[in-house]
C-alpha cells in the first residue's frame, strides 16, 4: 500500500459516498487509475465496507454501558461456545477479546437502564462460561468513530 491508496482510504472514511470522480479528483489521480486501486483495495479487503453511521438516539438507543466479562474456563470449546452465543445478542454492538483480565470488553446498546437490566440478567449472565460480569455506564462519547490514522508511528 502506498501513500495514493492511503490517500484513497482517509478519504473515503471521512465520505464513503464520494463518487469515483470526486474521489479521483482529491486524491490527483485520473478516474480509471483512482478506480483500479479502489477496486483493488476492496478485493484486498482493506476495505471492508461501506455503512452509514446511525445515531444511537435517533433510532431510540440512548443507555450505553461497557461490560467486562471473566470467564469461568478458557478451553477453546467454550470459548468458541460463548463468541458463537454472544454473537447472537443484537444489543451487543462491540465485542474485544482482551488479554488478561478481564477476558472481553462489550459495548451494550439499549433503550434505557431498564432494558439494559433485562438484557444484563437474562442474556448476559447466562452465556457460557461465564463466571463474572462488571459492568459501567457511558457518561459521554470524547472520541468516537474516529476514522483510522493512515501514518505509522
């Protein structure tokens, strides 16, 4: 990947409906060479996708809370059981494994406290393996679907 494609990439994670056109023209590159790497960086997957960035409150999801969950027993099987399960939960809109302890971070989305209380007990404490889940409610978002940086440091 060189500094074009990087280019190509900041670009589309500011406007992911740019047009070829007005993509080509930012990055100074004619249309058909700007759509050969942007054809190329999507079979490459370094493009994953193309989504629209919904407002949690909009669409009545105002409660945020981040769960951390410790696992009773690690062995890949339940592991595997758990992940497959937790997939599942729609109110879950991120998911990390961690090293440590705790074993994964959650981020839960719902209507309010009472949902989130509901979720929490009936789904969350009941998944495998499960041995303990602590959890701490979003006061507000500092950073938030920050586009990726495309320097390394």
């Amino acid at each position: 990947m060189d500094s074009v494609d990087q280019k190509i990439l900041a670009e589309l994670q500011q406007d992911g409906r740019l047009t070829v056109t007005e993509l080509a023209a930012r990055v100074r590159l004619s249309v058909s060479p700007c759509h050969r790497r942007l054809r190329e960086l999507e079979r490459s997957k370094a493009i994953r996708g193309y989504r629209a960035v919904v407002d949690p409150a909009a669409v009545g999801l105002n409660f945020e809370a981040l769960v951390f969950v410790s696992m009773h027993q690690e062995d890949r099987d339940t592991v595997a059981e758990f992940e497959r399960a937790l997939s599942e939960v729609e109110h879950v809109v991120e998911a990390q494994r961690l090293f440590g302890e705790p074993d994964y971070l959650l981020r839960i989305a719902t209507a309010d406290l009472a949902a989130f209380q509901r979720l929490y007990d009936e789904r969350l404490a009941t998944l495998p393996g499960v041995q303990r889940l602590t959890s701490t409610l979003v006061m507000k978002h500092v950073v938030e679907d920050r586009p990726l940086p495309m320097t390394r440091t």
